[in-house]
C-alpha cells in the first residue's frame, strides 16, 4: 500500500470531557486561547433529576469530501496525499469561504494579530516588582512563551493575522511518524488514530468492532473522524 | 424537552456586510451591461443615451463591488493567487476569474459608448460576445452562496434564481436613477415635451423591470417554501434566520423593495399617458430607488441571515 | 550562577520506557545553561517547507505536577531552555504516563507575566484590603535583613514562640521550613493547611480501620464504585488513572454517584444520587441497613450469625452473644444503636433520595462485594459533624468486606523516605522552651478536639488560626512567614483573615504570584514554580502503586526567584547566623551534607540539592537499609533524576485484615480507637465525653458518639431569608485555585459541566429561575449570612432544586490580570465562595467544613 489514509476514531465511552486535548492542542500548535482547533460539543438534556450530560470532542473532520477544500478558491485549503485537510498559509486571501462552507464550525481566521498579548504589552500589575509579557517573551527569544517551533515543520508557527487556521492532524508529528498530540494527550486512551487504508490499524479495528457515527452524515462531506460508544 | 447544547466557535458572521455590498454591486453592474446590451438591439440608433448610461455604469459598479470584497479579504493583497490557480469547484475562483474578465471586458464595450450614436454593429457584437461572461458573473453571485450546504437558507436553487433577477431588477434601476440624474443635468427633462419624449424612450427598460420584480417575487416565494418545508435543518435555519434578520428582509426586502415599486409600477402601466409627466418621472426614481434599497438589505438579509447561530447539530 | 546538572529521558518521545538511547551519551554534560550563555538560535516564524520531517526538538525531563494532591509523575520538553510542553511520566505505574489537564496548564503559570520578578517591600505602613501596600522591589539580601532583624527581636524579647511558619501546598523537603526553621529558632507554629484539605475523609478510615490517611482503590478489578460527593474523573486524589481506566470500570462494573450536583463522574454513572447537601450520613446508614436486613454482609470479613435464621430485622434489636464476629468489632452494637432505624423510607425524607434507588444501589453494591468501593471524598465529609458521614460511608467497605480487597478499598503500600536529621541538639534553652508553647491554632481546645490518629490536639485547625490571632489567644503572633499558601483566599469566611494578616506585625509571604495573602504582607518574596524551577519529591499513590516523585529545576528560572522550602529558609539561616543565631544554619549546613560526596552545603542551591538526595536515599542509594525493599531499585542518584519516580511494588490484599491499627485490631464498627480518642479528650479537659459532644456541635451523646450515625446537616441562615443550600465543588482545571490567571484555564472553563468559558457562573435550577424571574447569563449576588460575591447566573438542570452550586477557583482579587477583573482596584473576576462560607468545622478532625450545604444564600440580581 502506497498512501495512507489517516483517519480518527473517538471512544466516547472512554472519553471524559476533559478538554485535555483542548489544551494540549493549544500548546502542541501555538493556537490563540479563544481558536478551538479541539473542540467540544456539550449537552444538557432531561430534567432534574433525570438529567443526561453529553460530551462530543471535536476537530477538524478532515472530511473526504471537504466543502472547504471545494470551496477554497486558491487551493490554499487542499486534500494531502494521505488525506488530510490541509492549509496553506502562502495560498491565502483570507476569504473566508472555508470557513462559511465549513458545517462543523473547526475553521478559524484571525481577524486580528494573533497572541497580541505577547506582541506589545510592557504593562504590569506591580511596576517594578511583576513581569510583563513584553519581558516574558523577549527573555524566552520566542514570540509566545512554551511556543512550540516544532510546528514550523509543515505550517506557520502562528498564523498571520488575515488568514485562517485549523487542526492538521499534527501532520508535522505524522511526518516523524508520531501520532498527534491530542491522541498522545488524552488521559483516556479516547482517541484511536492511524491508516484507515490499513485493514489492521487500530481505527480499522475499532470501526470494525463498534458501530461508528459520524458528525452530520447528511452533509455528504465523508468525515475521517468517527465515533463509536456512548458518553 | 428542549436540550441544552453548547458549541463554542469562532463568532460569525464569517461573511459580513462587505460581502452583501459586494453581490449588490456586482449584481447591478452586470444587470446593467446587459441591459445596454439588450436595448442596444431594441433602439434606434438615435435614442441610445441610455445605453451609453448603462455601458458606463456596468464596469464602475463592478469595481465598486470588488473594491468591497477586497476589504473583506484577511489578505487582499495575496488575491492574484487566484489567477494563477485552476478551482472549477470554487464559485469565489469563478467570480475572480470572470468578474475580472467583465471588468475589462466591460471598460472595452463602455469605451466604445464614448459616442451615445455610436451603439453600431461592432459595439453590438462585442456586447453579445461579453454577454456569457456577464451571465456567469451574475450567476456566480448566487452560486456563490448556493453551493453552501453548511448554510442551508443558500443551499438552494432559488438562491441563483433570486440573484440572477436581482441583478436584473438593481442593474435596471440603477440605470433608471443615473440615466434621470444625467437627463436632468444635460436639461432634457426642462420641458415637458421632452420629458414625454424621454419617457417614451424608457418605457420598455420600465416593462422589463416590471416583469423581472414579478419574477423575483414568484422566486423568494419559492425560496421560502422550499426552505419551510424542507428538512428539518432547512426549517430550523430559516428559523434562525428569520428571527434575527426576518424585519430586514421582509420589510426592507420585500415589501419596500419589491412589492412597494411593484405597485407603483403596476399604477404606472395601468395609467399609462394619462399620468402627469413630473408624476411619472418621480415614480420612476421612487420606484428605482426602493428598488435598490430593497435589492441591497434583501442581499444583506441574506448573507447575514444565512449564517445566523441554528441549533447545533451534535451527533444523534 | 549555579548550572544544575539535568539528565534527559529520551530524544525521542515515542520512545519507550525501554529505550535509553540517547540519554546515556548526553547524561554528562547537559545543562541547562544555554539560556544564560548565549541566545538560543531564533527558528520562530521560519518555516522549511522543504524539510517536512524535521528532527523533534529538545528533551523531555521528569518532574511532578501539584496541581492537585494526586502529585503525578510527569515529563517535561525543554526546548532551548524553554518549558515547551507536558506529558505523563511512562515510568510511573501509578498514572501509566498518562495526565490530566492540569500539567498543561503549569506552562502557562510558570510564563505567567503577573509572576513576581523580585522580593517587594511593603512601603505603606497601613495594611487593609483597602489600602494600596505600595510595593516596592528591594535584593534578596534586604529582604532578608529586614526579616531576620524582626526574627532576632523575638529571641532577645524571649517571645519566639510568636514566630509562625504557615504552609500551604508543599514538597516532602517542607520539615526543613516547615519544622526545622521554626523549632530551632523556637516556636511550635508551623501551621499548615491540612484541615482545609480533607482530613475529615482521613477521620473515617481512622476511626473504623486505623488508618489516618487517604485510601487507594483498585479500579482495575472492581464490580461496583458508590463514589460520596468523590468526582474521581476531575478531582482528587488519582485522576489520571482514574481517567485512562474509567471506560473499562464502565464495562465491568456498576458505577453510583452520590453528589448534589451532576458532576463528570456522575453524569457518566448508571445511578446519579443527588443528596441532599449535607444528608450523606443518612444515606450511609440506610444503605448499612439495607444490606445487612437484606443478608448481604460479608460472611467471611464480617462473621455470622452462630445459629441459623439469626437475622437483622428491621426495628428489632439483636443479641450481640448470637454473632460471631470475624475481622470485624461491634456490628451488633452498631445495628442496635444505629442501623436498626435507619430504613431506606427513612431516609428518603432526610436526603431527598428515593428508597427505592437507596435499596437498589445498596444491593448491588453488596452483591458485588468484595469488588466494591465506596469511595468517601470531601465532598461527603468536610462538612459540619461530616467526620461521622465518612465514617458511615466508609464501614460500607467493612460491611461487605471489601476493605483491604480485591477490587476494593485498600490502604497504600510504603513509600520509603527519610526524615529529616535530629534537628534537638542544635536547639538552644529558648527553642527548647519556646518550641513547647501552646500552638497558636487552639488545637486540643475543648472545642476543637482535632483527634489527628486519635491524638487530642494532634491536627491543626488552620482556619481558627485566623480567630486564635485576632483574639491574641493564646498569645500575639508577631512574625510570620507564609508559603505557598493563600489562606486570604482559601479559607472559609476570608475577611478574618484579611484582618488577622493585617494584625500580624510583620508578614513575610512567599508565593510565586501577588495574591490575597501577599496584599497584606511586609515583604513579599517570590517563588520558584514547582513543577519546572524547585527541587522536591511528593509521595503519593494511584492503581495500587505508591511513588516517590521528583520535583525538578528544569529551566533556569526567568526572575530572581528562591525556592521556598530550602534556599529561603538557607539564606534566612545565614542572616540570623550573621545577626549572631547560627544554630539554624549549622543545622542545614552540618546536617544535610551530600549523602554522595559527604560534602556540606555552602549555598541555598546545593542545599536543595543535598537536602533531596539525603531524604529520598531510600530510593536509590544501594547503601540505604531501605533499597530495594518496597519497590524499584533505581541505579543511583542520576538514575532517579532521568526516572523521575520510584514505584513501589503493586498493593498486597488482605494484608491489614488481621492487623488493622484500631485499638481492637479489627475493623471497628463501634470504634474502641474513637471512644479512646474522645475519652482522652474529655478527661484532657476534666469532662465527660457527652461535654465534649455538646462543645463540639454534635447531635450524638453516648455511646452514639463511637458509632457511625447519622447527624442532621447543619446549616448557617434562615431558610426564609437564605432560600438556598449552597454547594461547592471542584474544577478539574483547579491548580488548587492558583490557576485562574492562565487563559486556558478561562478558555476551557466549560470542560466542568455547567459552566462557561471566560465566566464564574453560580448554577441553578431553571425550575427556581422561574420561579424568581431570573435570567440565564445574568449578573448576580450571591448573599449568605457571611458574605456576597458576585457571579453569572447559569439555568442547568444538573442542580437539585432548592441548591445552587458553584466551583471553587475564581473571583481572585488579586493574583493578577486574568483571575481579577482590576487587579488595581481589587475588583474579582467572578466571586470567591470562601467569601460567602462560615469559619464552620467538622471539630473531631480539625476540618474546615465547606461542603454539606454549611451555608444558605439568597441569589439577587445586579
């Protein structure tokens, strides 16, 4: 077999809603504190006492069929060979289209200076005697602090103000054939990921066993990231 | 039980105003062109001022349009990628490609209006040979939102329909109101004779607006049952929609826009000659301007509305 | 600057534990040095897009989180001598490399600008809530100057005792601030936090089996978990296990959820029951009645009827001659005086849970016996009288014999440590004297028995500490020291505090960010992170493993920080010795020399150092008695530092059952060790055990008093006037109320059900929202009889009606410009519950009582 096809399934038995994929995610990718690469649905349903809590992680689908993809008038959203839903910064316009034809909400554009906080402020809250961020950051030599240069491999470090970013699988951790950190991050083993070309990959495995469902299957966009069990 | 469900993303709208400014433009630009097109068969050699006032407006009202998309891009200046690009699946490369293409296009067949005489054969023909190219620009404004099945209030058919007529029913006003602004500055509406002639010499451009808003209604009608009586997403985005955009599309998009002109146009045919020279002269630019206040918050209504928060759809 | 020595685990994070390449070949010279002698190469915003399998950057060091007392094992990747990400530690059997959210968050403090660069001094002489302190920064040699002079007025004045040394969160080198400082310079006051912990929880096991500790649970081969107010999947005390095994104890075993408020673990059980805050007690005993008149005790842990058709009948009393007891003391007496009552119908009406689901998960609790735990939290004893809920809801495990079981509730194993060394020969006549004056928290007061191992007086009473003070009694505290403690926020009813550490003549506070507690100190001196600058090690437990963690300096720390537990106290020991007191520091110098080398220490750095290796030695000095004994054999010194953890050797069951540390030996249902306890208490104060009771704020009298019983809740506020029972909870983004600056915290906020992003919502019924005409996402006041904050108000369905529930974490006013709305002009973000809560206790064991619905509010809208 050639090319891969990587793909995600999410136990959600296993999962517990604890957004440590959130996190790590953020800190994996350098991502702006309000931008959701990992991301959650949450629900509430029933009456006291007979009430039902519902957690569904989510990410970028990396959709076969990617409205995004289709939509991008600059191929700068595009399908990898392994396919994966990439981005290409140098590709783009900041249009937006992406984001609108996105039914999953996993596409975010910065608007403004991303991590502006760690671009100008050289205020602090006892002059003097705390820090500032200014000070942080031209200390560490890094434009946030923990930033991760790792990323730099395969996407912008921190995406520019003007476009949009979103998850890529951690294609910069599949290119040294280890699995995104959100998969490494979760304390529950939730995240089952690899080659869904591969018969024996555990996501294959899963998908096998389970009766996997996929977010808005009536998009017709093909999600790679499945789920099985319940919350 | 109502669930209670939470998804938190990046705040919308993703398309904001600019993008309605945008297809309202555009949309009027292209109605336009085709309109001198359209009369330049239809009328004498020696009353085509108005062709010559839709030929100019054509490409000015484009540009404007594009001017606002390019405010809305993240990075406006990286927007020659797109040329250098193949994207037959994205309707945005569509429009850079051919919204540039009608530009020029567009400036070349208003360059040949210098002369209002000179509507000859050559200039006819350039008109038609653009005339494809304004029609996949015009399309593009609906297709645009239409191919979007994330949003189903523009995920349908109707979307194209209404923005191929709305450019006929702007475009067409927006001649009217310039054409009786340039009339009036150059003295041809002084006496009323004139008037009575220059009436005379619109009053088909009048009929095709007539019908095109007649159209148009009969389309958002469409628009509306297709989405109320859709899935039940279509109804729940419609839902949406309505409850934070429904008084701007309804009462500035319909009812000033359309169904407002549409009576005072009726009232025009029916009285015909009858009617008070200066009466039907400001009919028209009434009736113009409704129109284009109507086709630009209907367009607004839209884009805005077409991304209001529905329910979350989470697994089921 | 001192260079200290780092070991890498790994290059390659997808290494396994197995593989070592790499580090061995780098173990020698890698320090973290590169920050300091040259700039690190900028590859920020340089992409290379051609070489698309870059090599991994940096290496990954073990050290510990504490951002809850799970203390795990964790990994950290230092990237030019940057914290660039967290992992679990794969060496630690007890979180098997997994974490939870929390660790990541530790990046964001340790980077947090709000951090305090360098010592402040307070110029403004007026201390007050209200009153800007005007901090200004001063050396660390002023600091210490200006402290040790008010030390040495102590010792010339004969008053050292008025010295105290408050602890808050700490590492295993605490006793060398926390003990050695105050008892050798001459004072009894190192007052820590513990009761505002969980020790009521403690005081269950205690009472029933011996054990004053937290228990451990063997998850991987339960059949039932009844967790009590216990959110496993959030908080305390094992989270990451729980976490990565919970899906497989979903499959194999049934899982009840007592808490008032839906939280993770519940909406993720089969039974949710949401109690009535402060009733679990009711619920225990009911659940001990059910399955002892269902017949469903365990035979072979409990014993047995002599003669067939002895039966537990409800509402008949029982011969105590006609049962055998077999590892267990006083069934019989605890049926008669208590359980024979207690019905499921009885219960329902006190803790609004229906007897049919009382009767449901007590009968499969039982039948799943001996895999069953029952899992006693705070949540279900840091209540008012909350010793004896724990203590009903802990003999649960001894009913059904799963104390000490397999796929039950087990004690821990050992994690060797040493203490540290004889401190009595280096104590003067006025330390010797001094060092045995009362203790400025009123432990062993009538009032506040605070039976630590049945010792009257033998646990700290950290809120009364505030009261003791203000009331100078039983004496002024004239210096004190506070680290890595925010009592000013974290204790119930916060403003005595405020006035008590205002009252404090001279209040030093170490801590790494300006918080509540520091707005009111004279001097201010910053920390170390404990997670990447300090040296330390943490023992704990999880999956039937206990560890010895390290706490390492994994980065050269940005400002001029100390660490807390051995440099300061160092650098305080050098200036006393050059005011002319050198005990303390011949101490520290004299007595913590490099086990290694045998070398003494000659700065605070090689102290930290020394004082660590001498303590932990057990694990990994092949010379020590120790080694080897309980758990891993680590190859020496630098082993442990690349390791990171030493585990010890899995859990054996069965191995307290014959040998429980109660007075009787036997798991003691009528607690012989309690009634001992109490008794020494009452005849301490020359009265009777029922005095006690009466001071202590108890219900029970006689013989009650040494049984598990039900004691009604108690609640501060009228129920006219406060409508609702107030409920506190936890986040499981909670870095023990230290991380509400961190923007992901605020980010992620929703990760706890309920609750929103960038908001502290207060959550209440939709049902009562009605009824009052409140709003979802309103701004409201929270009003008790104590106090008010100020909180979002949230409608979900998760809360009983007639409560509200709210986290613990935020409405800092201090600490910085996150957690606060105006950091400058003291304005929280969101609102404190410790604002609203009363000084209120469990007085047996000392506890702050939070939970149990001790308070009612009215909401209002702003």
């Amino acid at each position: 077999m050639t090319s891969k096809k990587y793909g995600m399934v999410i136990d959600l038995q296993k999962c517990v809603g604890c957004a440590a994929c959130d996190i790590a995610c953020k800190s994996e990718n350098n991502v702006p504190d309000d931008f959701h690469w990992s991301n959650h649905i949450i629900e509430t349903t029933g009456k006291f006492p007979d009430v039902r809590y519902r957690y569904v992680p989510t990410l970028c689908n990396h959709c076969e069929n990617a409205p995004c993809v289709r939509n991008c008038p600059t191929t700068a959203m595009h399908k990898s060979e392994d396919g994966l839903t990439l981005h290409d910064p140098d590709l783009c316009i900041g249009c937006a289209a992406c984001q609108v034809s996105c039914p999953y909400g996993v596409i975010y554009r910065n608007n403004e200076d991303p991590h502006p906080r760690w671009k100008t402020d050289e205020t602090a809250i006892i002059p003097g005697c705390t820090a500032t961020a200014q000070e942080v950051v031209k200390g560490l030599n890094t434009p946030i602090p923990h930033y991760n240069a790792e990323r730099e491999a395969t996407y912008e470090g921190i995406r520019p103000k003007g476009i949009v970013e979103k998850c890529t699988f951690c294609d910069h951790r599949l290119a040294q054939d280890k699995d995104p950190w959100c998969v490494v991050s979760c304390p529950a083993n939730a995240r089952i990921f690899g080659d869904l070309n591969d018969p024996k990959s555990p996501p294959r495995r899963a998908l096998a066993k389970h009766s996997p469902r996929i977010l808005q299957p009536e998009k017709g966009t093909k999600p790679k990231v499945y789920y099985i069990r319940e919350f | 039980m109502e669930p209670n469900v939470f998804y938190q993303t990046q705040a919308g709208p993703y398309w904001d105003w600019k993008v309605a400014v945008d297809l309202f433009f555009g949309g009027a630009g292209v109605g336009a062109f085709l309109l001198a097109v359209g009369l330049s068969f239809v009328l004498t050699r020696g009353n085509r001022r108005v062709c010559q006032t839709a030929a100019w407006l054509a490409p000015i009202l484009v540009v404007l349009g594009l001017l606002f998309l390019l405010l809305k891009l993240g990075r406006p200046h990286y927007l020659l990628l797109t040329f250098t690009k193949f994207v037959p699946t994205s309707p945005l490369w569509w429009g850079g490609i051919f919204q540039t293409l009608f530009v020029i296009g567009s400036i070349w067949y208003a360059l040949r209006w210098r002369n209002p005489d000179s509507g000859e054969r050559g200039t006819r023909i350039l008109g038609l040979a653009l005339t494809p190219v304004a029609v996949i620009v015009g399309a593009y404004h609906g297709l645009l939102l239409a191919v979007i099945n994330a949003r189903p209030v523009w995920n349908t058919g109707p979307t194209v329909v209404a923005a191929i007529l709305g450019f006929a029913t702007t475009g067409i006003a927006a001649v009217l109101i310039t054409h009786l602004v340039r009339a009036r500055l150059a003295g041809r509406l002084a006496d009323p004779e004139r008037v009575a002639d220059w009436l005379d010499r619109i009053s088909p451009v009048r009929n095709i607006l007539v019908g095109a808003m007649v159209l148009q209604g009969g389309t958002m009608f469409f628009w509306w049952l297709s989405l109320r009586f859709g899935s039940l997403q279509d109804m729940q985005a419609l839902e949406a929609a309505n409850a934070e955009y429904g008084t701007m599309f309804w009462w500035l998009g319909v009812v000033l826009g359309l169904a407002v002109p549409l009576g005072l146009g009726a009232l025009a045919v029916v009285r015909g000659e009858r009617a008070h020279h200066r009466l039907r002269v400001q009919t028209i630019a009434l009736t113009s301007a409704l129109i284009l206040i109507g086709g630009f918050f209907f367009r607004l209504a839209v884009v805005l509305g077409g991304q209001a928060d529905t329910p979350i759809p989470t697994l089921s | 600057m001192t260079t200290y020595q780092l070991t890498p685990r790994s290059a390659d994070e997808s290494a396994a534990i197995c593989s070592r390449r790499g580090f061995l070949g780098k173990a020698a010279g890698f320090g973290l040095i590169a920050t300091a002698t040259g700039a690190p190469t900028l590859t920020y915003f340089v992409r290379s897009k051609g070489a698309p399998s870059a090599a991994p950057l940096g290496e990954w060091f073990a050290s510990t989180c504490q951002g809850c007392t799970t203390w795990c094992p964790v990994q950290v990747k230092i990237v030019d001598g940057v914290a660039v990400k967290v992992r679990g530690n794969p060496y630690s059997a007890a979180n098997h490399g997994e974490i939870c959210p929390r660790p990541h968050l530790a990046l964001q403090q340790v980077y947090d600008p709000d951090r305090i660069k360098v010592p402040m001094k307070r110029t403004n002489p007026r201390k007050g809530k209200d009153e800007d302190p005007a901090f200004v920064p001063i050396g660390w040699d002023e600091a210490m100057d200006l402290l040790a002079e008010r030390m040495m007025q102590l010792r010339r004045d004969d008053e050292t005792h008025k010295f105290a040394v408050f602890r808050g969160r700490y590492t295993y080198l605490r006793d060398v601030i926390y003990s050695a400082l105050p008892k050798i310079f001459g004072s009894p006051n190192g007052i820590s936090h513990s009761a505002i912990c969980a020790e009521a929880e403690k005081f269950g096991a205690y009472c029933t089996e011996g054990f004053w500790d937290y228990r451990d649970y063997d998850l991987e081969n339960t059949r039932y978990v009844l967790c009590w107010g216990a959110d496993p999947l959030a908080s305390n005390r094992q989270v990451p296990h729980a976490i990565s095994i919970w899906g497989k104890v979903q499959d194999q075993a049934e899982i009840a959820v007592v808490d008032p408020r839906l939280s993770i673990t519940a909406a993720k059980a089969d039974e949710w029951l949401p109690v009535m805050p402060g009733e679990d007690g009711a619920l225990a005993v009911a659940m001990a009645h059910v399955i002892l008149t269902e017949g469903l005790w365990s035979r072979e842990f409990v014993g047995d009827f002599d003669q067939d058709g002895g039966a537990f009948v409800a509402g008949e009393l029982v011969d105590e001659a006609s049962f055998a007891e077999a590892h267990c003391h006083g069934l019989v007496k605890w049926w008669n005086l208590e359980l024979k009552d207690r019905t499921p119908e009885w219960a329902e009406k006190q803790c609004g849970i229906p007897a049919d689901q009382i009767r449901r998960v007590a009968i499969g609790f039982a039948k799943a016996a001996p895999r069953a735990i029952s899992w006693v939290s705070p949540g279900a004893s840091m209540q008012a009288r909350g010793g004896y809920a724990a203590m009903a809801a802990h003999a649960l495990n001894g009913l059904v014999g799963s104390t000490d079981n397999l796929g039950g509730c087990v004690q821990k194993t050992k994690v060797p440590a040493d203490s540290i060394p004889d401190l009595a020969p280096y104590q003067d006549e006025i330390a010797k004297k001094n060092s045995k004056q009362k203790k400025i928290d009123q432990r062993g007061t009538l009032a506040f028995p605070s039976l630590k191992s049945g010792k009257s007086g033998g646990g700290v009473v950290t809120n009364n500490a505030a009261d003791a003070i203000l009331n100078g009694d039983p004496y002024d505290i004239k210096v004190a020291i506070a680290y890595w403690a925010n009592f000013a926020f974290s204790c119930s009813d916060t403003k005595r505090w405020e006035k008590a550490l205002a009252k404090i003549p001279y209040f030093v506070h170490i801590t790494t960010h300006a918080s509540e507690t520091s707005h009111f100190a004279d001097l201010v001196l910053p920390a170390a992170h404990q997670m990447f600058e300090k040296w330390g090690f943490l023992k704990s437990k999880q999956n039937l493993h206990g560890y010895s963690t390290l706490n390492q300096r994994l980065i050269e720390p940005m400002w001029d920080v100390k660490q807390d537990e051995t440099e300061v106290p160092w650098m305080i020991a050098e200036k006393l010795a050059e005011k002319g007191f050198s005990r303390l520091l011949d101490y520290y110098r004299e007595s913590f020399a490099d086990p290694e080398s045998g070398t003494q220490p000659k700065d605070g750095a090689e102290f930290s150092l020394s004082a660590l290796k001498l303590l932990t030695r057990p694990c990994w000095d092949a010379s020590h008695k120790d080694y080897g004994k309980y758990g891993d054999r680590l190859n020496g010194w630098k082993d442990f530092l690349a390791k990171g953890v030493w585990n010890s050797h899995r859990y054996e069951y069965k191995s307290r059952w014959k040998k429980f540390k109660t007075k009787t030996g036997k798991f003691e249902f009528y607690s012989e060790t309690l009634k001992a306890a109490l008794g020494a208490h009452a005849e301490k104060h020359g009265t009777t055990v029922d005095k006690v009771l009466e001071a202590t704020n108890y219900t029970a009298r006689g013989e009650q008093a040494y049984i598990p019983h039900f004691e009604p809740a108690l609640r501060w506020g009228e129920e006219g006037e406060f409508p609702f029972v107030f409920v506190e909870h936890r986040s499981r983004l909670n870095r023990e109320g230290r991380s509400a600056n961190c923007t992901w915290y605020q980010a992620h906020k929703n990760a706890d059900p309920g609750d929103e992003n960038w908001a502290d919502v207060v959550k209440m019924n939709p049902v009562d929202a009605s009824r009052l005409g409140l709003k979802q996402g309103q701004e409201v006041s929270v009003i008790s009889p104590v106090g008010e904050l100020k909180a979002t108000l949230k409608l979900w369905e998760g809360v009983r009606p007639g409560t509200v529930a709210k986290c613990f974490g935020q409405g800092h006013w201090a600490y910085g410009r996150v957690a606060s709305l105006d950091y400058q002009k003291r304005i929280p973000f969101g609102g404190n519950n410790n604002q609203i809560l009363p000084a209120e206790y469990d007085r047996l064991s000392g506890s702050t009582a939070r939970h149990g619905g001790v308070i009612r509010v009215k909401i209002i809208s702003t």
